[in-house]
C-alpha cells in the first residue's frame, strides 16, 4: 500500500493491539476514514482475540497444559502483530493470519 495510508493509520493500528477496548477504539475511529492498513490490523486482533478465548476454554475445560500452550501462541502471534503495526506492515501473523483476513473481509 501507499506510505501515506500506512502512515496515517498506523497509530489506530498499533491502539487496536491495546486490549479489547482499545479494538473497539480503533474501530470507531476509523469508521470514517476507512483507513485500510488500520482495518487489516483490526481483523489480525479480532482473530488474536478468538484464540485468547479459544486458549482460555481449552485451559478450563480439557488441560491446563494444552491451554496454556495455546496461551503461549496466541501471546507471540500478538507480539508479532504488534510489531508489524509498529513497523507499518502489512504482514500477516503466520498459520492464522491469512484466515483472520478471510473470516473478517466484511470489516472495512
């Protein structure tokens, strides 16, 4: 994409990695400027969050060994999601990603 695009919603972009509430806050701060480099972060940290709870539930419900693992990917894929925002990236967190994109190519 354009630096300029890049550029202007990347502040959005790094704030959507700032907890839940700080998704919701970039989500309505783009909503007028359709920022596409924010959104695509967006959906990454809408995905990062399915895991979260995803890890949680197996955490609970079938070993704590396994939740925690799962704990431990989704941590690094949102480390990694947060850094390719600070650095102005579109890239991917890698396995899941790509789907994240897929699942949520209606937020934009």
């Amino acid at each position: 994409m354009q630096d300029s695009t890049v550029k202007e919603g990347k502040t959005l972009a790094i704030i959507c990695y700032l907890t839940f509430v700080g998704l919701i806050i970039a989500i309505i701060m783009n909503l007028e400027k359709r920022n596409p480099f924010t959104f695509f972060h967006v959906r990454q940290m809408l995905g990062l969050i399915i895991m979260l709870l995803f890890s949680n539930l197996v955490e609970k419900y079938v070993s704590s060994f396994l939740g925690t693992a799962f704990w431990v990917i989704t941590f690094t894929g949102w480390l990694l999601a947060l850094i390719y925002a600070v650095k102005g990236e579109y890239r991917p967190i890698p396995i899941f990603g790509e789907k994240f994109q897929e699942w949520f190519k209606n937020i934009n």
